[in-house]
C-alpha cells in the first residue's frame, strides 16, 4: 500500500494503542461441551467479546494463510490491483464509503467465492498461480469457520426453533476478510474506523505480535482497552445480527484498530451473517405479546440500510434503524457510529 498524507487523525484518546489498559478477556474452550453454553451466555452478556481455544483449526493452516497473504500484497499496488480479486486498500471494503480513509490493505472473499472454481480470467502468471494457492487455502480456513461458527452459535442455545437456527447462520453465506495494518511510525492514522459488526458473530485470527492493535469500547465505561493476541486463540466477537436475535440481550461490540509504529499487522477475520431474506424476529425477552424491541426485517434489509446510510451519511446507523419506537433525536444520536462490515 502506497503512503499516504496524514487524512484520519487517530482519535485522541486512541494515540498509543500500547498505553491503553489491556482488556482481560474469558477463554472458552471449544471441545469442553459441558459448561461451554454457560460460558457462552456469561460472556456474550457481559463483554461479548472472548477468546477461543481448542479451535481446531491447525496452526499451519493459519501460518500459510497468513503468509500468503503477505506475499501477495508485497507485490506493487499497480499489480494488485489489477490482477488481484477482492484486493482493496485504504478502506475496509471497496463497496463502502467510509468517512475516514483507514490505514489498511487487503482481500475480501464474498459468501461462495471462497471454494468458488478459479476465475479463468486470472493472470496465469506467479501471482496468478499465488492467489490460486490463497483461494484454495482461504476455503479450506472459511469452511473450518463456518463449522466453529456454527458449533458456537448452537451451543448458545437461544431458545431458537430448527429453521430460525438454519436461517440465522448461514453457513455458505461466511465473508472473509485478510488484513495488512502498515506500520505508521508518524502516527495520524486509524487502521480501522470505530465500528459493531453487521455480522452474528465475528471471528478473528490476529497475528501473533507483542504489541495490541485491536481495540475494544467498555460499555457503559466507554472507555478503550486493547485486547492482546494470545497464541493459539481465536477472538470472537458478537455482531448486530446477534443483538437483534437476543433483542439486545448480546449486544454487537464496538472497535477499532490502531496500527503499530513500527511493524505492520495482519488479521484473518471471518465474519458469520444470516440468510439474506432471513426474518430475524428475535427471541428478546420482551418478545411475545410486545414483540421483539426491534421489528421484524431480513437481514437483506438490513444491509441495503447499512450502505444507503453510508452512501448518505459516511456513516452506519445499524440497528437503531430498525428499533420499535425509535425517537427521531435517538435515530439522531445512531448516525455518528462508524462504518463497518
Ligand atoms: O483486524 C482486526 O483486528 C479487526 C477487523 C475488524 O474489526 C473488521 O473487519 O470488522
Ligand atoms: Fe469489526
């Protein structure tokens, strides 16, 4: 990725991601079957964001992918972008306009496209045979999530029935994300705008780095606190699909990320969404007579909210959207929260 002029200052209170208190996060163990739905409910109420062990998924797996990713985006910008699918920079995703530019690169794998045949349109070249490899390990590694996806969110046990449980996790319709945040010794960039995630739930590969890039917002402190890479862990995150299924009782999780001073920083993020014309009515504890605390809507229109509202604003409104009731000064109040997935 190019450099560029200083257009995002980092927010103030986000200067040195490394002074921030760290985050300390519960780590659930994905084999231990009895307890793991107990522990589950604990953390989503609580922080909604936990790490994950016993994941299953092989180190050498993560360690090819992420070292494929690197080489592919050490080639020039010129030939990433053009021999390379899905590549983007400077904002988390080529269809979003976001209101800061984000100090970051990488590729984005839509639903299906991950163990899609190869474009026969793709350069038959070493990168071309490169980004063949990165495709073929990302299905491997997006099927792999889907299944841990899936693992967690029945072991939630949401009180759901067997078509809201298929259609709220959708296994095929996973994204994936490979992040590069490029080190930025001069400071004045966020990698990563403040955001919730559109997804049910977000699972994270960081890289194995001293230093926290990542950032987590303390409800109701509203304070940052910067959740460290741990070996071998995963960090799984609650999204707002998952907040409007619980009705609010899981609540998606804002953060950002910070990038380093002096390395560069990559993440493998997978990001689990409902069917698109899943009706997510909620299992709230309001629900019944009252109904959910937000109307009933697909997830597709939930989405083409997101982007209309930042294609309007620059920024996501998410969930407040769709809240029953929801004042005017409230609806007010949504549209500041940044633009995410
Ligand atoms: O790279 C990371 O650590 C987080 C990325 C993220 O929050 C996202 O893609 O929504
Ligand atoms: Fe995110």
């Amino acid at each position: 990725m190019e450099q560029r002029r200083a257009e995002s200052p980092i927010p103030a209170d986000g200067a040195a991601a490394s002074k921030l208190e760290e985050l300390e996060l519960p780590t659930l163990d994905l084999e231990e079957e009895s307890g793991l739905t107990e522990a589950l409910a604990a953390a989503c109420r609580d922080l909604g964001v936990f790490r994950l062990a016993n994941h299953g998924i092989p180190a050498d797996l993560s360690d090819r992918l992420f070292s494929l990713t690197r080489h592919l985006l050490e080639e020039p910008d010129a030939e990433k972008k053009a021999k390379l699918p899905g590549y983007f920079s400077g904002t988390p995703a080529l269809s979003l306009r976001v209101k800061e530019l984000n100090w970051v690169e990488g590729f984005h794998v839509a639903p299906a496209a991950a163990d899609a045949d190869p474009d026969p349109t793709a350069a038959d070249d070493d990168i071309g045979g490169e980004f063949g490899s990165f495709r073929e390990v990302t299905a491997e590694y997006v099927s792999r999530m889907a299944r841990i996806a899936r693992k967690l969110f029945d072991a939630m046990d949401l009180g759901l029935d067997a078509s809201q449980r298929a259609s709220y996790l959708a296994e095929h319709d996973g994204t994936f994300r490979a992040y590069r945040y490029p080190a930025c010794p001069a400071g004045g960039h966020i990698g990563m705008e403040a955001h919730t995630d559109s997804s049910v739930l977000s699972i994270l590969n960081q890289q194995d780095l001293q230093e926290s890039s990542l950032q987590v917002l303390l409800r109701p402190q509203g304070t940052w606190r910067s959740v460290q890479p741990v070996e071998g862990t995963l960090v799984v995150n609650i999204g707002d699909m998952m907040q409007a299924i619980t009705g609010d009782a899981y609540r998606s999780v804002e953060h950002r990320v910070v990038p380093l001073p002096d390395t560069d920083r990559m993440s493998l993020c997978y990001f689990a969404f409902p069917q698109d014309d899943a009706v997510i009515s909620g299992c709230g504890e309001d629900d019944g007579e009252k109904g959910s605390c937000y109307r009933p809507f697909s997830y597709r229109e939930f989405r083409e909210q997101v982007q209309a509202d930042i294609k309007a604003t620059g920024a996501k409104v998410g969930l407040a959207r769709f809240r029953r009731g929801a004042s005017a000064p409230e609806l007010a109040s949504a549209i500041g929260t940044e633009a995410g997935l």
